[in-house]
C-alpha cells in the first residue's frame, strides 16, 4: 500500500472529508495534526510548497494537494491507481 500523510487540524471540516475518503477506500493514513505544533505547521508549509491551509495531502511522498484535489483525482479515476502503488520509502 501508498504511504500517505495527512496534516491535519481536529477542527477541519475538509480534513474530515479527506479522511473519510481514504477511510471508505480502506487506505490507512498517518494523521500530523498542526493546530497544537508550529513546527509540525512550518514542515507541512515547506513540503507543501507554500501552502498553509489544512489538510495537505501527501501520497508516498507526492503532495497530492488538499481535500478538493483529493476528490478529484478520485473522480478522474486516478486516485485508486495511486494509493495501490508501494511506496518506495
């Protein structure tokens, strides 16, 4: 299976949303809640090039974006292809 993260906050709709996907496709997930460790924040704004909104999707080390790119690329058919990939880590 794809080694995926999710930074995440406990008080995020959206981060809600994307984990309920993963969920329903039976793909485990490494959750890093930001709200309470700045530094777990400024990793996810660096790996996420910028970006400072949760959740920040990654998939076996691709950021993939947040819970609107996540459920497009589901849409798109291509989100099942990726999270069967191994990861490479």
């Amino acid at each position: 299976m794809a080694n995926i993260e999710i930074y995440s906050s406990p008080i995020c709709g959206f981060c809600y949303r994307a984990k309920s996907l993963l969920d329903q496709k039976g793909a485990a997930f490494k959750e890093i809640d930001v709200l309470m460790d700045s530094g777990r924040k400024k990793e996810m704004m660096n790996r996420a090039g910028g970006r400072h909104t949760v959740p920040q999707i990654f998939i076996n080390d691709m950021h993939v974006g947040g819970c609107d790119e996540l459920y497009a690329l589901d849409r798109a058919g291509n989100l099942d292809k990726m999270l069967a990939e191994e990861s490479l880590s």
